[in-house]
C-alpha cells in the first residue's frame, strides 16, 4: 500500500459504499493500465448468492471493452466531500442489462492528502471574481484544478500576497456558450513576474460548495478524456 494512502475495510468500508450508493455519488470507472474510462454510478449492493457484490450502473460501449480487458480489472475512484479521492480495484463477475456485477472490493484506500489534478486552459477560459474594495476583475486562465486557479495578470495589476477575493467565476467556452463553475472564496497563493510586465496570479481555493467541486472534477475528467481522444490514445 502507498504510504500517503489509508486502508479502510471491513464495517467501515460497507458505510462508505452504503453512503456513496445512497448519495448517487458520481465515480470514475477505468481499465486499469489503458486509457479507458468512464463516469458512473453504484447501484446496490448484491446479497444474493455466495458473496456480496457491487451492481454498477452500466455505460453504453462498456461491455466489449471490459471483456477485452478482462484480466486488469476495474479501479473505481470517487471524491470525498473534503476533495481527498478515494479508490479500490475489483472484478467484473457478469455484465447484465442495464448494469455490471463486480466483486466486493477487500477494501478501499483513502489519500492522506488532497492531490488535486491541473489542466491546461482552452482558448477562451477566463476567470471572474471580486476584490475586496468590491472592484471585478477579469483575466485569461492558464490552468486550473479542484484546487485552484492560476491566470495571466496584466502589467500593474496589483494583487498581493495571501489577499482574499470572492465570488469567483471560472467560465469556459464551448459550443453552446459556457461551462460555468462558481467558487465562494479564495486566496492569493503566489505571484509571478514574466518579461513585458506582465505576470501570473495562483488563487487557491478557500471555499467551494460539494456539488460545484463533484462537477468540476467531473468536467476535468471529461477534458482529459477529450485531449486523449484527439492524441489518439482513446
């Protein structure tokens, strides 16, 4: 086991499935070793039969890849309220209409610490949010994460260190208009200069509601996705 990760199994791994199974809480489902993935839902849990099971929501295009696939297995990973993942590793026992049986996991690891995955900014992603004389501001993002943002500043653009600023706005661009994300507070985490005058800000997130953040992973992961598929690892 990694040393960052935490080891949860037996009652206390069955009330966290329990509670994510009750909460429809979204999740990443991967072949492990390939770049195959998809979002998901726990359905149940099977305690019909020998062993308990996992029925997971099935998604279109799953079965004849799994099937390809079927000695990695399946890694299962959701988000914390606190953003820290979680994850295990089962089987896939039989595909049924509507939906996959998989063995109950032995346990579930747990991050010690938050690790928040970056990406880069499409064309056209902009950052909005208020300072605290109440002034908006505007700038091009470079990249961003669960846990924060960073975005070109321009020349004489003052901000300074470990200033709060509220009511955060990331929009990024799309066929229909916008994905928008917003995010109470957060706090200037460091300043860079670049040659012309200009420079680069980093905001970290201070507050963020579970359900923006639990989408914006999603949106991530989404992301990651689509820039595999143009690379052609997908």
């Amino acid at each position: 086991m990694d040393e960052s990760s935490e080891r949860i199994d037996g009652d206390r791994m069955m009330e966290m499935l329990k509670g994510w199974i009750d909460s429809r809480r979204l999740c990443k489902m991967a072949i492990p070793d390939t770049d195959y993935a998809w979002i998901t839902v726990i359905l149940g849990i099977e305690t019909r039969g020998p062993s308990p099971s996992l029925m997971v929501d099935k998604v279109k295009g799953t079965e004849k890849v799994i099937s390809r696939y079927e000695k990695n297995g399946l890694h299962f990973e959701f988000l914390e309220k606190d953003g820290v993942s979680c994850w295990f590793k089962t089987r896939l026992i039989r595909s049924q209409p509507g939906t996959l049986q998989t063995e109950l996991p032995e346990s579930i690891f747990r991050m010690q610490r938050r690790r928040y995955v970056r990406i880069g900014a499409r064309s056209g992603t902009e950052v909005l949010f208020q300072r605290n004389n109440g002034r908006m501001v505007s700038a091009k993002v470079r990249d961003y994460g669960l846990g924060g943002i960073s975005f070109f500043t321009p020349p004489f653009f003052n901000l300074s260190m470990d200033e709060l600023v509220g009511e955060i706005d990331l929009r990024i661009p799309n066929e229909k208009g916008w994905n928008r994300f917003h995010i109470p507070l957060a706090r200037v985490k460091r300043l860079e200069k670049m040659s012309g005058g200009g420079g680069i800000c980093v905001l970290e997130f201070v507050e963020i509601p579970e359900t923006e953040k639990e989408q914006l992973w999603h949106y991530i992961f989404k992301e990651q996705r689509s820039l595999l598929r143009k690379t052609g690892k997908v």
